[in-house]
C-alpha cells in the first residue's frame, strides 16, 4: 500500500466549525458553463468560509480546453455543473464574460490562486493535502518549494497516483489518508478532466471542506514546467507558450479547441446582442 511521505505525524485535528456557510457565488455562463463573477481575493474568502463553516464542496478551475470538453464529455459535465464555484481561468474567458456586460478586472489562474492561498494559509494555519503530480518525487520538490516560498505554511499530506484507474483497496487508503490528515483544503493537480470527475466523485467520501482542482500548477510550482511570462498571460497568448514547449502534447487540443471556442462564443454573443435590442 502507498505511503504519504508528506504527512506529519502530528496533524491536528480540524477545528469546530464557527462560520456561516457561505451564499452560492453568482455567475456568467460561457457555452453552459457557470463561471463565477469573482476575483482572487474573493476566491479565497469563499475558501476560507467553506473551511470554518465545515461545509463541504469543492473548486473547478476553468479553461477554454474545459470549457470545450464539457460540450463533449457528459461525465464532465455533470462534475462542473456539480461543482460550488467554477472560477474562470483563461483569459479569453474573462474577455467573453465582460463582453456579456461584466467588468472583471483578471481571471483566476489556478497557479496564482494556489500561491495566494499558500501565502495566506501560511499566516492563518490552513492545512492542505497535495494530490497529484508526475511522481511522489515531483510531489514532495512542490511541497518543498511552497514551504520555502511560504515559511510557516501547512501541508499535512500529499499523494502522486499512478497514471491508471486506482483499485478500490487504492482509493480507499487515498481516503483514508487525506481524511487522516485533518486537511482544510486538498488540492488536485491530475489534469482536465480527470481533476473534476474524480472531485466529483470523491466529494461525500472526503472530510475536507475544500477541493481545488488546478491542473498543471503542481508542475509550475515544482519547477517542472516554465509558465508563460506576464505579458502573454495578459494578452491570452499562455496556449502558444504552453505549445511551444509540449506541442506534441497539445497541438490537436488547441487546433480543435481554440477554433470551436471562437465560433461557439460568436454565436452565444450574438444572441446576447439581439436580447439586448429586443429589451
């Protein structure tokens, strides 16, 4: 059976709840897609809610390639309609949902939402539980890398699955450790879709308040991967860094994709533009 080499023998236990649940967060949809009307600041009080109210849910992290799935894959679907915030990732989200008349001022980038959840987590005690990552190597260089980055921050276990289906001995020891550990947050870095169908699925087992699925900021962070540089993160361009560097990986997701988002949105535009004449 698996070991978690990131578990300290003495997490504590989670606190009382003595918070109120937080409300539903409004939203926007893109092609169905619920994207909620919030900025990092307001992410991480909703997290911090969730955590000292008990309350239990979990966190999709949103980019055009989700976006794009969930018109094809029903189980996707089903877990990002299942989801209590669906925060928008990719920066063309954010310019299609300002131009259905809302004026967000950024996205929420999964590995910038993570790192300020580190930075506060680190001064309020929050308890994270890592799963994901290529190896258990690679999972322990990122929980070095945010103790390092964040002195004082908490991570109270962690797991790297292997690239196969878990057996149910498996997912049974998986629960059984994350609930263990007393963790506030669990972070998932297993990629779209794999991330939201296996925090759908997992949501009543786990004790946890929150899940979060960030995809590829397991990689980032470990300095596994580069990250685009500021400039074409603001002007949505992350896609053609990302394909330069794994176009092997990427090119038929972003040939497919990106065309289809364009002219999916242009007709959803479109109707939104005659509503408003109407009206």
């Amino acid at each position: 059976m698996p070991t978690s080499s990131l578990t300290p023998s003495n997490a504590r236990q989670r606190r009382a709840p003595d918070a109120p649940v937080p409300p539903r967060v409004a939203d926007q949809p893109v092609l169905g897609v619920p994207l909620a009307l919030t900025d990092y600041e307001k992410t991480l009080d909703w997290i911090d809610a969730m955590a000292g109210s008990g309350s239990r849910g979990y966190v999709c992290v949103a980019a055009v390639h989700t976006v794009m799935a969930f018109q094809e894959d029903p189980e996707l679907r089903e877990a990002v309609l299942g989801s209590d915030l669906t925060v928008p990732d990719g920066q063309p989200l954010v310019w299609a949902m300002n131009a259905l008349g809302h004026d967000l001022p950024s996205r929420v980038y999964g590995p910038e939402l993570m790192d300020r959840a580190c930075a506060r987590g680190a001064e309020t005690g929050m308890r994270f539980y890592l799963y994901g990552g290529r190896n258990q190597g690679a999972l322990v260089q990122l929980a070095l890398n945010l103790r390092r980055r964040h002195p004082g921050l908490k991570i109270v276990g962690g797991y790297a699955p292997p690239f196969r289906n878990l057996s149910a001995e498996e997912e049974a020891w998986v629960v059984e450790d994350i609930n263990r550990s007393g963790a506030d947050v669990v972070w998932v870095g297993i990629g779209v879709p794999k991330q939201e169908k296996w925090m759908a699925r997992m949501r009543g087992r786990l004790t946890a308040p929150v899940l979060v699925g960030v995809g590829a900021a397991f990689d980032f962070h470990a300095g596994l991967q580069p990250q685009a540089p500021d400039w074409m993160q603001h002007f949505g361009l992350e896609w053609a860094y990302r394909l330069a560097h794994e176009p092997r990986r990427l090119f038929k997701r972003y040939a497919r994709y990106n065309p289809l988002f364009v002219t999916g949105f242009a007709r959803q535009y479109l109707r939104h533009r005659r509503a408003l004449n109407r009206g």
